[in-house]
C-alpha cells in the first residue's frame, strides 16, 4: 500500500519543481500539494490589508483558485510572510495530513523535506541557474498573457532566492538525504523519467510490496 508514501521536493523559485511534481503524481496516481500556493494565498490577504498570522490561520482551500497569485508581486509578499513562523506555525497540520492521505502525495515547496514531512521515501532537491529559472518563469507568465518584465521576473527570483535561504525557520536548503537534480539544461520530460524511475526504485523496495 502506499498510504502515507510522500515524495518530498524542494528548491528554489521556478526550478522545475512543480512540472516535476505534478507529472510523476499524475504517473504514480499520486495526490500533490504546491505548498507555494499556501504562503501565496497568505501574501494574497496581506495585501489587502489582513495581518499575516490571522490570514495563515483563516486559509480555506478556495482561497489558493486565483490566477492572480501568480504575479511577481505576491511571489515577494508570499517570500516576505513565509519568514513569519506563526504564519509557517498555522501551515503545517494542513501541508501533514495531505501528506498521510491514502494513495500517497507529493508536496512541493522549500522545507518539505526538512521540517514539513522528514520522514518522506522520496526527498528531491531541484535547482538550475538563476537566469536560466528567471527566462522560464518569464516564458511561462508572458504566455498566459500577464503584463511582466525579463528584468522583474529575474528580480522577483534573486530576492526571493536570498531571502528564502537567509531566513531563520525553515530555509531553503536540501535535506542532507535529498536526492540533487539541476535541470538548467534539462528537458522536462528527462527530468521527469528521472524522479519517476527514482520513486519506482524505492517503491519497488518497500517490504509490503503488493499488499
Ligand atoms: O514549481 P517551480 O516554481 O519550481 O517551477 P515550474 O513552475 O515547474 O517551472 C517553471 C517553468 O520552467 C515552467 O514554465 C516549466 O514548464 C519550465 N521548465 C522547463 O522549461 N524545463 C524544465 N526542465 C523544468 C521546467
Ligand atoms: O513557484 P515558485 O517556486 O516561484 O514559488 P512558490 O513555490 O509558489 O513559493 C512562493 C514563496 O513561498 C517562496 O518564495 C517561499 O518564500 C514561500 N514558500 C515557503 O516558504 N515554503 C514552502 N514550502 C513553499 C513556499
């Protein structure tokens, strides 16, 4: 069985985790939480005035829906409020008891596998070099048509790299057991037959396999 069977992936803004996450979930019937939406959903409220604590508690799942927290902007409120820890405090029950749902989860985001689930089967950490996440997440917003700069997507991504590694509770780093993975000139679809044969390994070496 694989109830309580999490893949862990963590790293920077833009390297390819969620394209990741969401393919190999799909393939291994998997559910998947982008932990991102969560702080962005905070960053969301804050900027319309609610304090960051008191929004990180009231969060309700129809509240990760809107397009709009895709912008560049509440990337950095979501990086400024996720250094909060009441307002990581009041993510966490949420974020585990995704991870122990029946049929097994991938969670995305910067501390899954070092405080959120650190006992995962499967820890990633994915990286590629910052202009290279920069060029794709510009790519990637200018196709869905939003109004953004190369220069403010490659701002939004180095501030938000050094303040998400700089910040005191739950950093940005790799678990010492994670897995490393640079996709700076990767295909997606090799890098997604990599971690699938990755979490196949390891579930192919569980002892109740079959059960
Ligand atoms: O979830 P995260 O912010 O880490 O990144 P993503 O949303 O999965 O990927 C950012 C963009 O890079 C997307 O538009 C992906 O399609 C693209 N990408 C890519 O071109 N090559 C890869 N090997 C991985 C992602
Ligand atoms: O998709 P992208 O990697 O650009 O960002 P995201 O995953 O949506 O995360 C937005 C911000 O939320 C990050 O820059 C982090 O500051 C914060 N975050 C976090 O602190 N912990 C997580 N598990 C996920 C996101």
């Amino acid at each position: 069985t694989t109830n309580g069977f999490t893949v862990a992936i963590d790293g920077p803004a833009a390297s390819g985790k969620g394209t990741i996450s969401k393919a190999v979930a799909a393939h291994f019937g998997f559910a998947h939480l982008d932990t991102g939406l969560l702080y962005r959903a905070v960053a969301g409220k804050t900027l319309q005035g609610q304090s960051p604590a008191e929004a990180a508690r009231a969060l309700v799942p129809g509240d990760l829906e809107h397009d709009d927290l895709r912008r560049p902007s509440v990337a950095q409120e979501a990086s400024r409020v996720a250094a909060i820890p009441e307002v990581r405090a009041a993510l966490v029950d949420f974020q585990r008891s995704f991870a122990a749902r029946a049929g097994g989860a991938v969670l995305d985001g910067r501390d899954i596998g070092t405080v959120i689930c650190p006992q995962a089967q499967v820890k990633l950490f994915v990286t590629a070099d910052a202009e290279v996440r920069a060029e794709r997440r510009y790519a990637e917003l200018a196709g869905k048509g939003m109004d953004v700069t190369p220069e403010e997507v490659l701002k939004d991504v180095l501030a938000r790299d050094a303040r998400d590694m700089g910040r005191a509770d739950a950093p940005l780093k790799p678990a010492t057991d994670a897995v490393r993975i640079d996709t700076s000139t990767m295909a997606i679809a090799d890098a997604v037959a990599e971690v699938a044969a990755l979490i196949q390994g390891v579930l192919d070496r569980m002892p109740d396999k079959g059960a």
